[in-house]
C-alpha cells in the first residue's frame, strides 16, 4: 500500500495524520458546517482546503512532498468521506429534533418522513 495510500516509511504516519488528526477535523467541519444550516458545498470547500493543511502537516513534520496531486487526491477522499459523514450525521439529528412532528430517523445518516396518522 505504501506508494498508493502514503509516502512515509510507515502507515501508522498515514493513519495518525491523515485519518486521525485529518478526520478529527473534517468531522468538526462538517458538524460546523451543518449545525450553521449551511448547505453542503460548504463543507466540500472547506474540506478542499483541509486537504491542502493535510499535506503541509505531511512536508512539515515527516518529510513528505507537498505538491503531490496524487497524495492530495488520497488525503482529500479521506477527508471528505469522513467530513460528509459528521455533516450527515448532524443534519441528521437537527432534522429529527427540531422538526420531530415531521421527521425520524431512519438510521446514524439519514431520516425520513412520520407516516401520517
């Protein structure tokens, strides 16, 4: 994996920056981003940019390149499935509390119609 996924010697610096530090943040972006009743594209931006800070924190501490775009593209898909994933959850739970006459959930993601009656 080491050469698709990552470029440091280890995956555990992938792992550690990317998808812990990295997801940590892209989940607070997309919980930010939809308890302001933002749309989505918001967030896609923001994580855009995220993506960029990623890698800097990869040429800064470990070494890595910076000016990757394949990198980027790896970081960034990371951050985004998890950033979607904090916005997701959190529209979730606005939708189902502030309107709960209208909505349920329907699961961790997503919510749907009360049937009437």
């Amino acid at each position: 994996m080491q050469g698709i996924l990552y470029e440091e010697s280890t995956v555990w610096l992938f792992l550690l920056v990317t998808v812990v530090m990295g997801g940590w943040m892209a989940w607070m972006i997309g919980r930010g981003i939809a308890l302001g009743w933002r749309p989505y594209w918001q967030a896609v931006l923001s994580l855009l940019l995220l993506g960029i800070a990623v890698r800097f924190i990869h040429h800064a501490l470990f070494e890595g390149s910076f000016l990757s775009p394949h990198y980027y593209v790896v970081d960034t898909i990371v951050l985004l499935v998890i950033g979607s994933a904090g916005y997701r959850a959190t529209r979730a739970r606005q939708m189902t509390t502030q309107y709960r006459w209208l909505y349920e959930r329907s699961g961790p993601l997503s919510w749907r119609a009360k049937a009437a009656g």
